[in-house]
C-alpha cells in the first residue's frame, strides 16, 4: 500500500481508522488509498432564515434592524424525519462529502458578541444527523457581496450601520440591487429581476466599500476607527470570534471532528472590488460581467451621496457584455452615509460600540479621505485604491498575497488552535491560484485548495449554447482577444473545461506542492431559456424536458473527471426549491433537486401565468400527493392526519430518486477510494461505459486484501426490474411486498432485514472470467414475474433505508443482482455489493510482465472498463422519460 503516516503530522499523536490525510495530491485514507470527495453543498437555502428569501420584501428591514432572527431549521428540518430522508437521497446518489454552508449572520445576528447558541447546538444535532450517513463535512463561511443587506449573504445587519451606512438608501442609490426591492422599494416586483444581475453589485458601492473596508481597512481607511480599533480589525476580530465560537461547539460535541467534521473552509469567494484599480473613473478592463446600468466607480461615489449621474448601460449575450446606450440614474438626493444624528439613533446607542470621533460621518467615506471632493464631484485621487500600503505605497496591490493572505492566516490560526488535526481549505479569489507567499507552516500537511468553477457562459445567459469560451485562460491573459479562446461543438466545449479545471489543479501542485484540490462549488441553471422545462416555450413545447441541463452539467462533471481526478462540491440542494423562485435567492436555481419536480404530486401554483407572490414560501406543506404515488417521505411535510411522517416506513427507491434534475449527469460512477493513485476517468453518459485507470506497484497492492472502490449509480447500471424504480418512476415502487423490519436509521450495527433470497450474497469474478454472461445472470436473477421483481426492488429500498455505512468504505448495503454490469479488467477480481464494486489487485496480478517480476516499485497501469450488459437503460425508462411523461401527459 501507498505509506502515509500512523502519526498526525500536525500533533503527532496516532492517528485513528478514520483520519483522512492531506499531505498528498489526493486525499488518503489511513489505507493509504488516494480517496475522492465528490459531494455537494448543503445547502444554498441557508444564506438566509426560515421565511425570508431574498424575494421577500415583508419583515426584511424590519426584523434586521431589531436583531435579525435565528437560522434554526437551515438546512434542514430536524423536527419531521425529512432530514433523514434528503440525506439519504444524497448518500444514495454517490455523494460522500457535504460542504456546509452557515453564515456569519447565522451566528452573531443580535450584534457584537451576542451569539446565538442555539443556532450552534441546533448545526451540531445536524451534523451528528449527517454523521449517521457517512459523510466526510467541511464547514464553510458563507458570503456573497458581502452580506444580505448588500444584496447577498454574509454578514450581520449591524455591521453596515457600524460601516457608516444606511442600507434603506442601498436601491435607490444603486450601491446595490436588492431581490426584494427590485426594481424600487415603493413597487417591487422581484419575478422580474434580471438573471444574475446580482453578481455586478460586486463593483457596486455598498459590497465594494465593505469587502475594501474588511480587508483593507488600516491601508485606506485610517480614519474609521470603532471601539480603539481600525475597521478592518474590528470586522475581521468579530468575524473570526463568531466563527470560533461555532468551532468550539462543533469540537466540544465530542463525536463529530475529523470523523464526520475534516475541516473548515476559508470566506467565501473573495474579491478585491476596489483593490488595485488604476483610475476610479474609469470601468476597469477586468470588470467582465457587465449588466444593465454600470457606473465608474467616481460614478458610484455620486450616486452613493444622492448625486444624479447618466451611466453606460450593458447587456450581456451570447458573445459577453454589449454596450447598450446610456442611462440616467436619479437618487433624488438620497445618501447611503449615516449622519451624526442618525448614527446617535441608529449606531453605537442601539448596538453598543462607540464610534472615534474621527470617523468620517455625514459624508462619503472615501471624501472624507480625500479621494474626491463631494461638493464639487471632482475626483483628486484616480489611484487611491492601486497600492499595497495606502495611497502612499510604492508597490501595485496583489490582492491575494498582500490582503487576503493574511486574512486566512488568522482564520486558520483560529481553528487549528481549536480543531488541531483540521484540515484548513484555501479558497482564493475565483479563477486565481493560490499566493506563492504560502509557506510549509502555513500549510502543515493539512491543507486543501478548494477553488470554484462555473460554466460562466452558461450560468450568465441561461441556455446551453453549441459554443463556449475557456474563460480561466481568457482572464490570465492566454489569448489574444476573447475569439482566440471560444470553443465550438460538444466535442470542444467538453475538452474546454477540463483544460480549464487542469489550469487549477496545476495551480495548487505548482504553488502549493503535492496537496489535494477540491471544486468546492460546480453547477448549472436549471431555469434554462426562459424556464422552458418548468412551463413550455410559446407554444408550450418543452415541459419536462431536462435534456439542455443534462447535457450542461455532464459537460460540467466530465471536466472533473479525464486526467485532472478531482474531488468536488457540487452547488447545490435546497429542499425548498421551487419553479418560481428556485433556490430563494436572487433569482438564482441550481438545485438539483426541488418540490415542484416531485412526480405524482401536485403543487398549487406551478404556472407561469400565476401571479408570483414573494411572500409565499415554498414547502411540502403545499404539496398535494397524488394517489397513485405515495411520496410523503421526500419532504418536510405532514400527513393528512397532522401527523409527522415516518421515515422508517416510507422511503422507498422511487422515492429517493423522485424530485430530482438531471440525475443522469450528477449521479455518476467515480473512484471512491484507489489502491494506489487514480490517472484517469472517463464516463460516458449515453453509453454508460465508464473506463478507470489506477498507476501503482507491486508493494502498493500487496497481499491484495484492500480493494479499490467504485461507486456505481442505479440510475445507470440498474438492472430492468428496478431501472424504471431507480430513475424515479413512482408507479413502480414495490410496496405491494410485505413491509420489512429495519434497524434503526443511522445505527453502526446492520442486523438482517427479514431476509430475501438475494440478500447477503453478491458477485465475485476474477480477470479470466470478467463479464456476466446473461445466463448466469437469469438464473440468479429472475425477473420474468411481478413476485421477483417486487421483492428484488423492496430488498434494495430496505437496504437504502436501514442503517448506513460501516466498514472502512463507508458505503451504503445493496445487493449485487440489483446492478446489470459487464466488467472487464487488466487484472485482479471484482465484487460487487449494492452501487460499489470492490476491485482486488494482489502483488500476484499486478506484476505481470516479466520485466516487472524483480520491481515491485514500479508503477504499472491498470484499468477497469464497466457496461450496462442491457446496454443503456432504455429511453422509455430513464428519468428523462418520466419527467416528460409526467409534465406532458399527466399519465402518473
């Protein structure tokens, strides 16, 4: 086997069965198998509290300003049994890691140092609830634009007024453009927000000047002093103490770190905004996402102190932002800058800090650094915000060595001082490697890279296009002009992004050494084309058909997979997802799995014509089960009876799958752990022919006990008598067969379920033998009678219910007839129980030339080709069939 330490590298104490190393290019189990994390975020709904999504204007100022209100019941209802289920169905579909998503407003929503404990225990019951399936957890920070009040996710409320803000002033100012205020606080109608229009409040004011002020503040804003302390401390010090706070309580629980709770993540997605602009009246070269009125940042000033100012204005196609004439925009003599006498009201008095009497209040922050003068508008300092140090400074800024860096050394001080053996993840700004200013003592052989990729022409436009861009290579400068790096046909868009994806796992293997790299968010739009698969084009042409974001995200995936073997998060599940508001935030509707996609169901309001009303929150609780379809596991509702539903007695395979988008793409087979190191994957989904490559030794295998991993998906390999269960279809759930004892969800110890003939036993073939001929295969399985395959299908829903992973694997029970595989080796045997297959390679196989027989250090490849032996399952069963069956014929 691959050596890895029997001692921490951080402690130095043994380490235990579970611990998961970081010191290498992959994750390695105490095995020595390189390990794969291929998971998902949980989840995108907790950016905000239960009831407020960002398209609710109702309560939004008015609850933030009296303390804001708990995050309990994000991400999931502990209260009904949903939980169990939503983790099931992800544990199910492949995934063995969650990153956890919580927010800085989550912990300190009532002001400085006032922490809501029960928001913490309440994270720690979850996690002990996600221990139960096995999953490895890295915690994340969340942020977006800065904070909620700056139209994102982040930070508390009181933290703008402690920044000198007045956040009501934010939308008529356009420092920044608020879901729920678009487009005007006096007549919102959010439905009508314009896809991703959120994303440039990044250049916009409000987040600009926080994000510059957080981490920048002692360089470029002397003067904002609060409580003794620079800004950029005072933010940055309660910031890191909240966070502590939830790490102690998460390691204090006594049963979840290093286990289930690997590490933390660093802020989310970082950004510069004003950090290293050359000339603030100017829009800046590398501002690429242009959309609807785009200010100069000297314009942006203006507007910020109510000065009417006439903007571009831009629209963004297939080809990237396009000018589109002029604007003018009016604040009608509206500031975002608190006064004296708001800040008496509103500040210190209410939130109890005390403001220096240097502070710049009742003006523009900046002018009240010299950067312009208000009175006049006449900017006197173009390049205030371009150097390291200040105005003064002599060196061009490099944001992530020179701010962010020391940012995360004092985060990850923080928690390693209190998780020790934590593995502390990088996440850099988006699309830039890791600083070079990064030391052996910074990394401490527990470190991971977790940078992000989007399909940005995708994600921007809203529609799978036949062409696409390698963006990574355009921003760093690796083409001449944007039409040198655009890509055409399926063939080239693919090879596109998993070069692109090679561009950041070199990153971290050049900058930061041999350490693993997680895609710590990778997703698509599902509302594709103006939501033409929830309501139809004009014509009504196109309900259910998920095909456009299958294709997307299997392209998305693929890029993950080829030679770059990534582990990667996948953003993201939101158990309250809905046509009409997808995700509950900005518009935004990248879940892979949502209410109104449960089949066999009906949801009130599931028509484009409908009026949407922000203040309507989607929940099972207005979905209406059909009676041809019993799927009250799949949410957080009750039964008709007001009772909670037990997830014991209902969760069957149909059910897991049922709800779910583009399962095709996303529950896909990979290594889950490799004796020695994976070289490549590559998997085919039209074919279902998924080809691994592993390159070890002769020592690496040794006596051949410990096997290499793989899961295999149902929604592929099923065999016929379950394919139809397997890919949602709700009519065919097997419940006809008497009900089967279970233990206890989430025990350790799996006591027999009441046993079915095929229980207990799977398939074993050695390399002379490696395909199941199809008379074997009849014989034990036969699926020619409603009884078999009833019982066949009640056996693997009982065995997706009942207790979850042991053994070292962490894999979920099965049964091997479940799969209809055809498998070939270059050596070894195999075995299959439920979705895994454990491939074996002895030292014996291994060596199989004779030029290798005295070498047993030699690396040697070995590759594992594996089929649907039916072939693909077919159309009419697949998970595709039954969203257009169901959407267009109603016939479920």
């Amino acid at each position: 086997m691959v050596e890895v330490p029997a001692v921490s590298p951080v402690t130095g104490n043994k380490v235990p069965e579970y611990y998961l190393h970081a010191s290498d290019a992959f994750f390695r189990d105490t095995k020595g198998r390189a390990v794969l994390l291929r998971g998902i975020n949980l989840s995108g709904s907790s950016k905000a509290p239960i009831g407020q999504p960002s398209q609710k204007l109702d309560g939004f100022w008015e609850k933030a300003e009296s303390g804001g209100e708990s995050f309990v019941g994000q991400p999931l209802n502990l209260e009904d049994g949903s939980a169990q289920v939503h983790l099931r169905r992800l544990r199910s579909w492949g995934f063995n890691c969650l990153r956890y998503v919580f927010t800085w407003e989550a912990l300190e929503h009532e002001g400085p140092g006032k922490y809501d404990f029960e928001f913490m225990d309440y994270t720690v019951s979850v996690l002990r609830t996600v221990k139960e399936f096995g999953f490895r957890v890295f915690m994340d920070p969340h942020q977006d634009l800065f904070s909620r009040f700056t139209g994102g996710s982040g930070a508390p409320y009181w933290v703008i007024v402690a920044c000198g803000m007045n956040a009501r002033n934010f939308t008529v100012t356009q420092a920044a453009f608020l879901h729920a205020e678009w487009p005007s606080p006096d007549a919102p109608h959010p439905e009508e927000y314009p896809d991703m229009l959120w994303a440039t409040n990044y250049t916009r004011l409000a987040a600009a000047t926080l994000s510059l002020l957080f981490f920048a503040g002692r360089d470029f804003a002397p003067r904002c002093v609060i409580d003794g302390k620079n800004i950029q401390d005072w933010l940055q010090g309660y910031f890191i103490a909240a966070c502590s706070e939830l790490v102690k309580r998460v390691c204090d629980a006594g049963d979840l770190i290093d286990e289930c709770v690997i590490g933390w993540d660093s802020i989310n997605e970082p950004n510069p905004t004003y950090l290293g602009l050359e000339d603030l009246s100017v829009i800046p070269k590398k501002w690429l996402l242009k959309k609807g009125p785009v200010p100069t940042p000297l314009q942006s000033l203006r507007l910020g102190s109510g000065q009417k100012q006439v903007v571009e204005n831009w629209a963004f196609g297939a080809l990237g932002p396009k000018r589109a004439g002029s604007v003018t925009v009016d604040p009608q003599g509206k500031s975002i800058w608190l006064t004296e006498e708001e800040d008496q009201v509103k500040g210190g008095a209410r939130w109890g800090w005390v403001r220096d009497e240097g502070w710049p209040l009742g003006q523009c922050l900046w002018a009240g650094h010299s950067v312009w003068d208000q009175a006049s508008g006449e900017l006197l300092k173009p390049d205030y915000f371009r150097r390291k140090g200040g105005p003064a400074g002599d060196q061009d800024i490099d944001f992530a060595s020179d701010y962010w860096l020391p940012h995360w050394r004092a985060y990850a001080a923080m928690v390693r001082s209190i998780h020790k053996e934590a593995i502390v993840f990088l996440q850099p700004p988006v699309f830039e490697p890791p600083p070079t200013a990064l030391t052996k003592d910074d990394l401490k052989e527990r470190a991971c890279v977790s940078c992000h990729f989007y399909d940005g022409l995708t994600l921007i436009t809203k529609h799978w296009n036949w062409f696409n861009a390698d963006a990574v290579g355009l921003l760093r400068g690796k083409y001449a002009g944007v039409l040198f790096a655009v890509r055409v046909g399926n063939k080239a868009i693919r090879q596109c992004m998993r070069d692109q994806l090679g561009y950041l796992r070199a990153d971290t293997l050049n900058v930061l050494g041999n350490y693993p790299t997680l895609i710590g968010e990778i997703g698509i739009p599902f509302d594709l084309d103006n939501k033409k698969t929830y309501f139809g084009d004009s014509k009504g042409r196109g309900v259910g058909d998920y095909s456009s974001q299958t294709a997307a995200l299997d392209a998305s995936l693929n890029a993950c997979d080829g030679s770059n073997v990534l582990s990667f998060a996948l953003w993201t599940y939101c158990p309250d997802n809905s046509h009409l508001w997808g995700d509950g935030w900005n518009g935004e509707d990248l879940s892979i799995w949502g209410l109104d996609d449960i089949k066999g169901v009906s949801v009130p309001g599931t028509s484009r014509n409908r009026k949407a009303d922000p203040n309507e929150i989607p929940s099972m609780s207005s979905v209406s089960v059909s009676s041809s379809s019993s799927i009250s596991s799949v949410g957080n509702d009750r039964n008709s009876k007001g009772a909670r539903p037990d997830p014991e007695s209902q969760v069957d395979l149909p059910s897991l799958m049922n709800g779910s988008r583009a399962a095709a793409a996303f529950s896909r087979p990979y290594p889950v752990a490799t004796v020695g190191s994976p070289a490549s994957i590559d998997f085919d989904i039209k074919t279902s022919e998924f080809v691994f490559s592993l390159d070890a030794s002769g020592d690496d295998f040794g006596d051949g006990s410990v096997p290499t991993i793989i899961y295999l998906p149902y929604v592929h390999y099923a065999a016929d008598a379950i394919a139809g269960a397997a890919s949602g279809n709700p009519c065919d759930s097997g419940r006809s067969t008497p009900s089967l004892s279970r233990s206890k969800v989430g025990s350790r110890q799996r006591t027999p379920l009441s046993m079915s003939p095929l229980e207990g036993r799977s398939m074993r073939r050695d390399s002379t033998s490696n395909s199941l001929n199809s008379t074997s295969s009849r014989e034990t399985l036969p699926t020619g009678t409603a009884a078999s395959k009833e019982r066949l299908l009640a056996s693997v829903s009982a065995s997706l219910s009942g207790a979850t992973c042991s053994g070292d694997s962490r894999l979920l029970p099965g049964f091997s007839e479940a799969l209809d595989l055809d498998v070939s080796v270059s050596a070894g045997t195999w075995q299959v129980d439920g979705q895994y297959l454990s491939w074996y390679l002895a030292k014996k196989d291994a060596m199989t030339l004779s030029s290798q027989a005295n070498q047993p250090t030699l690396k040697v490849r070995h590759t594992i080709r594996i089929k649907r032996r039916s072939g693909p399952i077919p159309f009419e069963m697949s998970a595709s069939a039954w969203d257009l069956l169901y959407s267009s014929c109603g016939l479920l």
